[in-house]
C-alpha cells in the first residue's frame, strides 16, 4: 500500500536530518550569521550527485555543502529565516558568477 512506503520514506527523511555532521550545521549557520542577503538554493540529488545547498550573500560570495536529504536543505532555509529556492526552477543569481570572475582577477 502507497500509506506505508510514504511512511516509510519520511521516517528515513527524519532519520538523515538527525545525522547531519556538526561541522556542515555550523558552517552553514555562520556562513548565514557573518553575511547579510543571504538566499539559498537547494540542488536536488542526481544519479552521481548528493542533494546540495548553496547559499549566496548579497555580494555574490557563496557556499556549497552536501545534505542528507533537500528536505534538509528547506527546513534549514526556514529555521533561519531565509529565501530558499530550487535550483532547477529559479536560476543562480548573476553576482555569484560576478563574484567569481572578481576572486579569479584577483588571483592573478
């Protein structure tokens, strides 16, 4: 029956969220806490790809972490009070590519 393997799939949805490593809770939190303008972007999983999220501050400089689950990454975008979008819908924002041509003059 469609009831039990619904139940089934978000007791394993809880299940993973409960194992998020510290490390990926904390670096995400401070990422969001020192920049202002913060928008995410949750990348939903793949055949060869983890569900991801991206987070993008106001100035274009981001991060990218691997999640247990998308679910994850929404209740983490809501937890903190933030836009959250999905990344096959809504496109990267344009200052996250600028940022990056900005960092890669700089390098050189």
């Amino acid at each position: 029956m469609g009831w039990f393997r619904r139940r089934r799939r978000e007791a394993r949805v809880a299940r993973e969220d409960r194992q998020v490593p510290d490390a990926l809770r904390d670096h995400l939190t401070h990422f969001v806490a020192t920049r202002r303008g913060v928008e995410a972007w949750v990348e939903q999983p793949t055949s060869f790809n983890k569900p991801s999220l991206l987070l993008v501050a106001a100035d274009g400089e981001s991060t990218r972490r691997g999640l247990p689950s998308a679910a994850y990454g929404y209740e983490f975008a809501a937890r903190c009070n933030i836009p959250c979008y999905d990344a096959g819908v809504v496109p990267y924002p344009k200052r996250m590519r600028e940022y990056g041509l900005r960092a890669k003059r700089a390098r050189q």
